[in-house]
C-alpha cells in the first residue's frame, strides 16, 4: 500500500461561501430536479452497460447487520420482537415463527436511505417542493415511494483510508476532491456519468476495534468542497460508512452541509452508515473497484428513507 501525504485540513466555510457553492451546484445540476432527481441520468443504457461489471458472480452486501442494543451513536435501537406465542406447544402440528421490528431510519449506526424530502432546506424540499409536503401522516412528495423500482447501476468504491495508508479517518476528518482523485489514480478506476459513488472512510473498522461512540458529534466524512467532484462527474448517488457529513460541521451555520448540497441542492440519494469492509478485500484481491450494485428500498410510499441493503455483484 502506498502512503499519500495528507495536507493540511480545508478551511472551515463562511455562511457565505457555502450559499455560493450551494447556488453553483444547485446550477449545475438544474437538469436533476424530477422526483427521480440525479437518478434520471441513470438510463436504461446504463444499466444494461453496468451489468458487464459482472464477472465473477460474486455477491457483497454492503450494509451493516440491524442493531438493537442501544449504544452512544445508538440510543433508539431498532425493536425487535418475536410475536409468536410463548411456550406454545410445537411438537406437533402447523405452527409459525413470527417477529416484528421497528426502527429510527436516520440515526447513526443503521444503514439506511435518504429520499429527496428527507432534507429542509430554507422552507423547501428539492427542487422547491414546498416543506409542507412533508406532513404528521408522511411525505406526499419526494418519498422513497420515488425508487420503488431499485437503483440498479455501476457502483465504484473509493477507499480513502487505504488511499492514506491509515485503518480509518479520525473523526473530525475530511475527505476532499483531491482525496478522491487520488484514489481514483491509485485504485485505477475512474468515476462516471450515472455511477453510484462509495467512499470509505473506516468508520466501521473504527468502531468496530474501539467500539461505539457519540458519532453525532464527531465523525470523518466529506468537505462540502468534494461536492464539486460529484457534480463534474454527474454521480447519481452518494453512500458513506459514516453519515457522510463531517461533525463537527465545517460550515458556519450548517449542521450538515454534505446533505444540504448532495440532497437539496443536486438531487443525490444518499446512503449513510454502510460498511465496506466485506467489499474492500473483494476488491483489492480482484483488482478492480467497480461492481454492479442492487439498491432494494422498502416499499414505503410516505416515508423520507428506508432501511437498505445494498448489494455489489462482481
């Protein structure tokens, strides 16, 4: 493995100069703004080309198993329970096992999926959907309802703690444009038109060997600046094994910039909390970083995300 140098961190942003990169993206990706938003430049052709990735039928999940042991990243874990009578008699007969879950979607340890009404933004949603869609009983525009047919396409995984020669970033730290060119170069692979966009920051490996901690306040993800190399390449979706969004924030007045620019302004679905490192040694051990990639959300017409499981096919 290589070892880059990593400079010095990119300069926290003004209120200013984040409405200017807000505007400049929001520009650049105007053709985004259906209820699909970026995924319309996932075409049939596309797809059908992303399935020559496929060469060795190897399949990878790329999320992380449902937790539901509170934790400090965690402190609504899903609830799990088995509906099925105790001490029932089984021994003979027809009999069922059955269960129930319910789950926060947008906390900070499951894998889950941001649909386009997810991210209020300045009273709106994207593409100026009025905030108001968004009601008590669910989202009536802009839902996860939106990719009720999957997003099928070609997946490229950037592995930027392996591009720095580090097991994970430190939370706080940024991945930024020249993180991800450099790991274009060093993994030969380069991101296209229509391609659905991993960047790997460790996060799980972190929390894995140290254990939990309050991620919402501190985490490695993503300059709002990296946005530009998103927007150059017309990525159609964004996943992160973190939130995607560094914390704490580096832009004044916004919480978390990354979301506002990749959701609101561009259109991106976003994956967060996914876990690579069953993905990662698969790619390293074939030599190749792009795969075809399955993305089957729940089926949840109201809703502002979805628990998903993404699967890579190599």
């Amino acid at each position: 493995m290589v070892t880059h140098a990593h400079p010095p961190g990119p300069p926290r942003l003004t209120e200013e100069e984040f409405g200017e990169l807000y505007r400049r993206l929001s520009s650049r990706s105007a053709w985004a703004s259906g209820d699909r938003g970026a995924l319309d430049a996932l075409t049939p052709a596309r797809v059908a080309a992303a399935t020559r990735e496929v060469r060795t039928g190897r399949t990878v999940t790329l999320a992380a198993p449902v937790e539901t042991l509170p934790g400090p990243d965690n402190p609504e874990p899903a609830k799990h329970r088995m509906s099925g009578q105790p001490g029932e008699d089984v021994s003979s007969g027809l009999h069922f096992a059955r269960d129930s879950f319910a789950m926060n979607v947008h906390g900070d340890a499951d894998s889950h999926l941001d649909a386009l009404c997810h991210v209020i933004y300045d009273g709106t949603l994207h593409g100026g959907v009025a905030a108001s869609s968004v009601t008590a009983d669910g989202a009536t525009a802009l839902s996860v309802e939106a990719v009720r047919d999957g997003i099928v396409g070609r997946g490229v995984l950037l592995d930027i703690a392996r591009l720095r020669g580090v097991p994970w970033l430190e939370p706080g730290d940024h991945v930024t444009v020249g993180d991800l060119t450099a790991a274009e170069t060093a993994q030969h692979v380069r991101v296209t038109e229509g391609d659905l966009l991993f960047v790997r920051v460790g996060h799980r490996r972190r929390r894995a060997e140290l254990g939990p901690w309050h991620a919402a306040r501190e985490r490695a993800g993503l300059h709002p600046s990296a946005l530009e190399f998103l927007a150059d390449r017309r990525v159609v979706v964004l996943g992160g094994d973190g939130n995607n969004d560094t914390a704490p924030s580096s832009t004044e007045g916004v919480d978390f910039p990354v979301h506002v620019l990749a959701v609101h302004a561009m259109g991106l679905h976003l994956l967060d909390y996914l876990q690579f490192e069953d993905l990662a040694p698969v790619c390293k051990a074939e030599g190749r970083w792009s795969f075809l990639c399955v993305i089957a959300p729940l089926r949840l017409p109201d809703a502002t995300g979805s628990p998903v499981n993404p699967i890579a096919v190599l």
